[in-house]
C-alpha cells in the first residue's frame, strides 16, 4: 500500500462524511444469529455514479433497473437484499425490484427513481414482497450502520467484508469506503457479487465511471472462485463531494492518487471474496510478469488462477507445474514456450520451458500456508498482471451439491 494511503480500523461503506446506512432481517434467509437481509445505503445528498454490471446474457430485474437509472450518472444510494435473486420469475421480477426501490425511497423521503436496487440469492425465486413492505420501514440508516448492511448482502458469506482508506486532496483528508459480498458463482467479468464503494471525494462523474472501470479491471474482473459467472453481480461507486475536497477529474493532478485508492479498495475486496470462497483453505496469486502485452499477461494470469486443475494441485500441496503451463498454453495469451520460467511460492521449478532441479518436499511444505503465489514469466516483454483464486476442496462440492435442498 502506498504511503499516501492510510487503512481506516474497522472501516466501510459509512466512514466517508454523508453516507448512512443500516440493514434488517425480514424474513428472506433463515435465521440464524445476527443474521440480516435487507439493507439501505444513502448518501444524505445526491451522489455522483460509477457502475460496472455482469456481461451475462441472463440477468436479473434488479441488474436492469439499476443499469436503466445509472445512465444519468447520479443517485442517492441503493436498497439491497440477499436471500434471492430475483431472476428469471419473467416480468413479475421488474415489477418488484421497482417496488423495492419505491417502498424505500418512501421510507426514506426521496424520490421515486433516486434509489438502486441489487438482490442476490436462489434463481428463479420471486421476491417476497410482502416480508419486504413489512419491514423496509424497520430500517433506520445512520452512521455506524456500514456493518449492518455488509452483513444484509451476504449469502453464503463466512464474514462481513468491507474496510476504508483515507488519503490527502490539497491538505483535505478524503475517505474511500467499501463493501462486498460473493463466495461463489465467483468468475470474471464480474462474479456473483455486489459491491458498493463510497467516498466523500468530489470526483467528475465522466472521471468516475472511467476510475470504475479500471479499478474493476484490475480486481473484481481478475478473481475466480469457480468458473461460473453470475447473473446479478453490480459494483457501484457513490461520490457526494461530502469532505469539500477540490473537484477531481482526469485532468486533476490527484487523479492517479485517486486511482491508486480506489484500485486497492477493490482488489482488497476482491482478495477477501477470494479467501472466503465456498470451502476454500487457501488463496491462490497468479502473478505472470514480462509479458508481450497487458492483454496477455492478464489472459494468462486469469487462466491459471480459472483452472480447476491447478485449484485442486493447490488444495493437495501438489507442485504439479505441468498444470500451470497447461492453463498458460490454453490462455490465448502469446508465449514462446522455451522463454517460460514458473515459480511456486518463489520456489524456481521451471526455467526456459524445462524442469529444473528442485526439491519436491521443499515445494510441498512451501505450498502448505494459506497464500500460495505461482508466479509466470513469459520474458517476451514488460507487462505484468495478478489474479486471484482458490483451492478447490470436497467441502466446495459438498456444500454446492445441496445448495437448494
């Protein structure tokens, strides 16, 4: 982390000025302790807006409708709930994800189309609706509430995950905060995830979107839990301008600090997401360096981190390399084989596309942490990239053979 950036204890969505939220159970996951599934995020005045949505073809009324409200470029927050998806129940769903954001915008005294909606959950399930006009009253946003609606959004989350960062704009200390969810159904562009990020910088809203984009490029679009991708993952950005901090745009020379805070916000997210994977025992970097071009390195790094293959070397403490150069090979990424070197956990096996001589115990107990690092240099150039995954354990099998039951 840079020096600039300093972590915040204990940090979320609510420690930038002017942002409140809260959450509530009302009845759409089964109870279990401190257990909640309905949430508001708001900014007490209107926000600038940065949105990324999945690419997948099948998506959820909830994704939409925020899609369709996010073109303006501004909003007041978002109401969320986990518990279900809200997708494929046919035009039903638009109706209720719409009324979600009404019932809350009313609660709360802001306009009709103000709010975002995001829903995570079982698939093909209709929003309850009549637990929802129950009890959105019952939340009362405020501000220490950035827990409360981390913990609304989890599914099969083991822990809330959120923190936040501060940095300095012009001797003005500005907060970036953020949370997010998603354990699984967790695969590029993007995963099944929400995540939401606030910050009391005043940030141009072209700017933003484009900050965005890259952050989620560099993070949420570079982790892979399983391999399948969701139908309702959304990151959103809020910036209210609360810190009264001077107006950054791509012109700005605090841009790149800008940048760079929000670029560590979201991969410590994604890195949380990753280690919390259904089952998971071990996180897994991918670091492929001297590339021809970003493209590549990013295809390769994403390929070894997707591969099941490598997920279940990684779980056995096995230094089975020829599973890595299987996922390089199979990549679309430019190598030249006899250029590659591999290196587990900075342990040198491979050299010029060619085992070396290594100690496969040494390996072995190298591998047994919770952080194992495969680093990839293809030496045809000077672009690097990093993905992340993890192992893939009997527990992950278990637990998704019974999902629904």
């Amino acid at each position: 982390m840079a020096s600039m950036i300093e972590l915040i204890q204990n940090g979320g969505v609510t420690s930038p000025q002017g942002f409140i939220a809260g959450g509530v159970y009302s009845g759409l996951k089964t109870q279990e302790s401190d257990t909640l599934d309905l949430g508001i995020l708001i900014s007490e005045h209107e926000a600038n807006l940065g949105a990324v949505f999945s690419n997948n073809s099948v998506l959820s009324p909830s994704v939409t409708v925020s899609r369709s409200r996010a073109t303006t470029g501004k909003s007041m927050g978002v109401v969320a709930n986990s518990g279900c998806a809200n997708c494929c129940v046919g035009s039903q769903g638009e109706h209720d994800a719409i009324e979600m954001t009404t019932l809350a915008s009313q609660h709360l005294g802001l306009g009709e189309t103000d709010l975002l909606v995001c829903s995570t959950g079982m698939i093909g399930v209709e929003l309850p609706m009549a637990l929802i006009r129950q009890n959105i009253g019952n939340i009362t946003p405020h501000n220490d509430g950035g827990s409360e609606f981390a913990r609304s959004i989890m599914t099969t989350d083991s822990e809330e995950k959120h923190l936040a960062v501060s940095l300095d704009i012009e001797n003005t200390k500005v907060i970036i905060g953020g949370c997010a969810k998603g354990v699984g159904m967790i695969h590029p562009n993007m995963a099944t995830m929400l995540a939401f990020i606030t910050t009391d910088a005043d940030i141009d809203q072209k700017f933003l979107q484009d900050a965005t984009k890259k952050a989620a490029d560099l993070s949420f679009n570079m982790i892979s839990i399983d391999g399948d991708q969701s139908t309702n993952d959304t990151m959103l950005v809020f910036a209210n301008g609360g810190s009264g901090s001077a107006t950054i745009d791509e012109k700005s020379p605090y841009a790149e600090n800008f940048q760079e805070a929000l670029n560590y916000v979201c991969i410590e997210l994604a890195k949380k997401m990753v280690r919390d994977g259904e089952g998971a025992k071990r996180l897994i970097e991918v670091i492929v360096d001297n590339a021809p071009s970003l493209k590549d390195a990013q295809l390769a790094a994403r390929s070894v981190s997707d591969s099941m293959l490598v997920k279940a070397m990684v779980h056995g403490n096995d230094p089975n390399w020829g599973r890595v150069m299987m996922a390089v090979g199979n990549s679309g990424a430019k190598i030249e084989e006899s250029n590659l070197d591999i290196f587990i956990n900075e342990i040198h096996v491979v050299h010029e596309g060619k085992a070396i001589p290594y100690s496969i115990e040494a390996v072995v107990n190298a591998m047994d942490v919770p952080d194992v690092s495969i680093r990839i240099s293809l030496n045809t150039g000077n672009f690097n990239a990093t993905a992340w995954g993890c192992d893939l354990t009997e527990d992950y099998v278990i637990f998704n053979s019974a999902y629904s039951t």
